[in-house]
C-alpha cells in the first residue's frame, strides 16, 4: 500500500536500503496524526513495516495516585474515562487546546499515548489541524506535537478535511491535485470547504451542527420519550447514537437504569437516537446547500462547476454512521435539484490520519 517502506528491523535486508550509501541507517518512518477533541488516531508502519498499525484512543487523561509509592500515575483513554468519570480530563473539549493548562495535559496524554504504543522517533511527522480561525490554539497543538518524542525529521500540519478526504479517493494522495468539496464531520465542529490542488476555498466552520449537539439531542429526547423516567449522561448518549443509528436498518433498542430507591427500569428507545440524526443531517444539508455551495459559486463560477461535477467528501466521525452518506446525496440531491455524488473512506474517523500518513509517507521519500 504504502510507497516507501520503513526499515526498523535491522536485521532485515532491503532492496532499497542497500542502494543508499548508508545501508544501516534507519529510514525515515512516516507517521499520522490526528488530535481530536474526542478521539486521537495514530497511524504508523508496523514494525515489519508491511503494513501500518492504527492507535485510536479517546483524548482524555485522568490521574490517581498509587497507594504503595505515593507517586502519581497517569492513566488515558478508554480506562481514563471509564474508571475515573468523576476527574476524568477531555483536554482537547473545545477542540483544540485553549490555554496553557490545556496545552500541558494535552502534552502529557500525547506522550503516555505515544510512550506505550512504541510510534518511531526518527520519524516524519504529519497532523491535521482544524480550519479554525485560532492562532493561540493552533500554535498550541503546534507545540504539543513539536514537543513530543517523535517527528525528528519533520513536523507538518494539514487540514484535517484535506487529509480525511484522501482515503476516499482511489488514487489517495493522487486526489491532493484535484479540485473537490469536503464536508468534515466531527464533534465540536463542521467544515465545509473546497480543495483545489490542496488550497482551501471559501471553508466554512460552524460550532452549531456538530457530533456533540446530536449526543445533547439524543439525551433530550430520551428524557422526553421515557416521559421523564430516564436521564442518560452525554457519555451514554454518544454510544447509543455510535452504537445504534442507522438511517438503513435502524432497530429500536432497550436498555436498563438503575432506580435511586432500589430496583430497575427497562426502557426501549424508538426515536430518540433518529430523530437527534435526522435533524442532524438536515442541517448539514441545508448549510451546504444554501450557504456555502452559494458562496462557493459566487467567488469561484468555474470551480464550483468542476467542483459539483466530482464526488463530494464526507470525513469524520460523524460520516461512520450507517447509510449516512446515501443519506445526505439523497437529500442534497433533492435540495440542489442536480445529481451530486457523496463518497466517504472506509473508516471516516481514521482517515484524517490515515491520509496524514500518506503525505507523511510522501514526504519522508523527499528527506
Ligand atoms: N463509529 C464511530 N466512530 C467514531 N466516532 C463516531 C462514530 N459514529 C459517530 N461518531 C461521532 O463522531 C464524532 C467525532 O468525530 P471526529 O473524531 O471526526 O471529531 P473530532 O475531529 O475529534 O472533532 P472536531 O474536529 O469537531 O473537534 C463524535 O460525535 C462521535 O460520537
Ligand atoms: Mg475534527
């Protein structure tokens, strides 16, 4: 897959290797990155360097101290959130971090993450950043990952739509030439923009359709069709909307709360998830109809043509849900009265990074 393959084995031979005038010195391994306000993905060669390993964790870090040393410990991801609710830490919330404090857990969580996942040093390091207008944020997260152990050879940054399309295409980093639209679906934000050979136009990013308003919804709406019996946290709320949305196969679904005074409740839950989706992607239909193709067409006539005439990228989280994609073609579709195309990757919430470390890979062949 990859073009260029990492040599970490020393023992190993490579035909490459051995026409370099250093035979033995370590190839430059080519990493992905993407810090996520909800989820981290790493992405780097396996150590035969045949194939690629992908870390996905959720960013948070909590802390607890260990009853026979005295010495804290940290502990991150899915552990984190489960065992410590009360204090766990989502740093990254906003979807960047915001101030010094921030920065520093965001810092500490990245360097657990990396330290136990073994991700090369000498590597070249490409992670995608929002389209945000937030400089302090973005020079943060600069410096949380140019801080970090690996990327000696190189660090770069690129838009997380420009490098989550990619995978969708199948030339992959081929695509970086060409002019599509992308809609980058994600908790705290969605991107809409246009590439043209990788230069953003017009992008657009709104913190009001997000992944998280859905989880609020979903919440809502189970308290209102449980006539106020059941209250579930934003926590349970995601994993019903992750678990159980379906805009193809939707299956109601029954779960259990404990009561405060002893005793159980059985609920089943018929509209709550869908509606939260429903209302989801007709939102996201409506700000790419009516706001930004608009915009697109009044500053860029000829690329918004060209643009319409290709599939149009679904990325992020938001784009794994089950049929979500046919979904918003069809609804596009219908709204813009002309035939539109949406395609997304295999694995929409890994291929930001998945296409970081194919430009990683890409660049790492330069050095
Ligand atoms: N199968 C799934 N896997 C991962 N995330 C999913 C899935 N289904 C839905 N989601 C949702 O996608 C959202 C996370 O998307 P993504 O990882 O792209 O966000 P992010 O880049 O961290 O956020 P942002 O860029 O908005 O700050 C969450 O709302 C999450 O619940
Ligand atoms: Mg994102």
């Amino acid at each position: 897959m990859s073009e260029t393959e990492a040599e970490t084995d020393e023992t190993d031979t490579h035909e490459q290797a051995d026409t370099e005038p250093e035979p033995s010195d370590d190839a430059v391994v080519p990493v992905g990155v993407k810090l996520g306000s909800t989820r981290t993905v790493i992405v780097y060669p396996s150590p035969d360097g045949e194939d690629t390993e992908t870390v996905r964790t959720l960013t948070c870090l909590a802390t607890y101290e260990d009853v026979l040393t005295g010495e804290e410990r940290i502990l991150y991801g899915e552990e984190a959130a489960t065992e410590y609710p009360d204090t766990v830490e989502f740093m990254l919330r906003s979807g960047l971090p915001e101030d010094e404090e921030s920065a520093e857990s965001a810092a500490t969580f990245f360097t657990e993450l990396l330290k136990s996942n073994d991700v090369p040093e000498n590597s070249a390091v490409v992670y995608a950043i929002p389209t945000i207008d937030n400089e302090a944020g973005l020079a943060n997260l600069e410096s949380v990952v140019e801080g970090s152990h690996i990327g000696t050879e190189l660090v770069r940054s690129y838009p997380e739509s420009l490098c989550g399309a990619l995978p969708a295409f199948e030339d992959g980093l081929g695509a970086i030439n060409d002019i599509f639209v992308t809609i980058n679906m994600g908790s705290t934000n969605l991107e809409v923009c246009a590439y043209r050979r990788g230069e953003q136009l017009v992008p657009l990013s709104t913190g009001s359709i997000t992944g998280n308003e859905v989880d609020r919804r979903v919440a809502n709406y189970v308290e209102e069709e449980t006539q106020g019996r059941v209250n579930i946290d934003l926590t349970t709320a995601r994993e019903y909307k992750e678990e159980h949305a379906d805009f193809e196969a939707f299956e109601p679904f029954t779960d259990v709360i404990q009561q405060p005074g002893g005793g159980s409740h059985e609920f089943t839950i018929e509209h709550s998830v869908m509606d939260a989706c429903d209302e989801y992607v007709d939102e996201v239909v409506d700000e790419v109809a009516n706001s930004f193709l608009p915009e697109l067409a009044n500053s860029y006539m000829k690329v918004y043509q060209l643009a319409l005439d290709q599939p149009i990228v679904v990325t992020g989280g938001m784009a794994c849900l089950p049929g979500i994609a046919a979904e918003i073609e069809r609804r596009l579709t219908d709204e813009l009265q002309r035939d539109v195309e949406i395609v997304r990757a295999d694995r929409p919430d890994l291929a930001a990074a998945e296409g970081a470390h194919e430009i990683a890979n890409h660049l790492a062949d330069g050095l």
